[in-house]
C-alpha cells in the first residue's frame, strides 16, 4: 500500500511537470490555462506546506519559506491606510496593506502554488527527484514536436483556437518565454544524460536541436546564452566526474 501511495504521488509529480511545459507559457495573468495549472497544484500546495517541518531542506529555506509566506499574507492584512498618488493624482485609500489587493492576489496565486510544488518535490528521495526528470525530457519533446509542426506552416510560425493565447513558440507564447525555459532545461538535460544515463552523444543532439529551434524562432540572444551555458555544463560535469579518479591517485 506503502509503494502504490508513493507512485502516485511520483507520477502526479511527474503530470504537473509536463503540463506545466504544455500550458504554462502564457504571458497574460487570469488565462484558463494557468488556473487549470493552479487547481491541479492544489493538493501539491497543501501537502508541501504541511510537510514543512519535516521536509527534507535545510534550516535556512524552511525560514526563508516562511518568510515568503508571511509576506505574502501581509498584503491582504487589514490595515486601512492611504497610499499617496502620482503627480496629478488622488491619493488612494485602501483597505489593506497592499495598495492594489487584486494584483497581489494575482501574483500570490502565481507564486505560493510554485512554492509549495517545491515543497513538495522534496518528500522524494534523490533518486526519486531524478528519475522526475525523464518529465522534463518528455516535456521538451513535446515542444520541440509541436513547435516542428508549427515552423513547418508556410509563412507563418503560429497556431491559435487552441490554447487562450496564440503559441508563436513551442507551447509558449513568445520566443523570450521559450528561451527562458530551455535555460531552465539545458543544466536538468546535462545532469540527466551526463551523469544519470551517461549518454554524452545523446545529451549533444539534444542541445543541437533545441538551440536550432531558438535559431529557427528568431531568438539569437537565446540561443547564444543556451549554447554557452550548453557547454559549461558538459564541461562541469566532466570535471565533477574526473575529480574522485584524481583523488584516487
């Protein structure tokens, strides 16, 4: 009973990673598909929190979590005061410590959820959190598949009618977005096949196609930061893999 509870929880870990690849590339707040994201993050929420004191970080993050938390709760605290306007404006009376409560509800449903996944990501053990990255490969999969299908339009790299915001690349909205999360992506691919699998040819061509992609959406910043930071990995790596044979000697 103990193991099928575990694989559950391994495998909605795994779920949310890979539809927050899919879908979470929106660049506007209040979309359907980040409050799918947020609903389906619930239950990760919940458990991440009440696992802090025993999960498995250090001193200083469960503080520092606790820290976040206690600010975030500090912008709804109902302490009425009047915040002073810009030149030419009225001064705005609020209800709460936060100036605007609705844009700090958006930003907090934005971060705690994010916050609390990472909590619970570590109830897993170490080798648990890296067979969870087989999620992100399969996540990058998926964009590299869909954003082939879209390049392969003639004259236009867009699909619409499918998610609520036009996908310019891969799965997300805009070349920035993607390249932000193949920066995300390159040192997670470099640990899985240069020390997980140990695969370093297959680690290369994974790199080669995602750069190329950068390429092909026009992202020349992304591409040229991807790849640098693509081989500083490989060379790290292979320098944490060299140093216990230099100790040996």
């Amino acid at each position: 009973m103990g193991a099928l509870k575990q694989s559950l929880h391994f495998y909605y870990a795994g779920v949310v990673i890979i539809l927050a690849l899919m879908i979470g590339g929106g660049t506007e707040q209040g979309l359907w598909s980040d409050h799918l994201l947020q609903v389906i993050l619930l239950p990760a929420l919940i458990m991440g929190l009440g696992n802090l004191p025993a999960c498995r970080l250090s001193l200083l993050a469960k503080v520092a979590t606790v820290l976040v938390l206690l600010l975030v709760a500090w912008q709804f605290a109902p302490f009425p005061r009047t915040w002073q306007g810009m030149p030419g404006m009225d001064a705005i009376q609020g209800r709460f410590y936060s100036p605007a409560p609705g844009r700090s509800l958006q930003s907090a449903l934005v971060l705690v959820p994010v916050l609390g996944f990472a909590l619970y990501l570590s109830r897993f053990s170490d080798v648990d959190q890296m067979r969870l990255l087989r999620f992100v490969m399969v996540g990058a999969a998926i964009n590299v598949a869909v954003g082939a299908v879209q390049l392969s339009f003639s004259g236009s790299a867009e699909i619409a009618n499918i998610l609520p915001y036009t996908l310019r690349a891969a799965t997300f909205a805009n070349e920035n977005h993607f390249s932000a999360m193949v920066f995300a992506i390159v040192p997670l691919t470099a640990f899985f096949y240069l020390v997980r699998v140990e695969r370093t040819f297959s680690y290369l061509v994974v790199v080669t196609i995602l750069v190329f992609f950068l390429f092909a959406v026009s992202s020349r910043a992304g591409m040229a930061i991807s790849l640098g930071l693509a081989f500083w990995c490989l060379f790290w790596f292979a320098v944490q893999k060299a140093r216990p044979r230099k100790l040996l000697m």
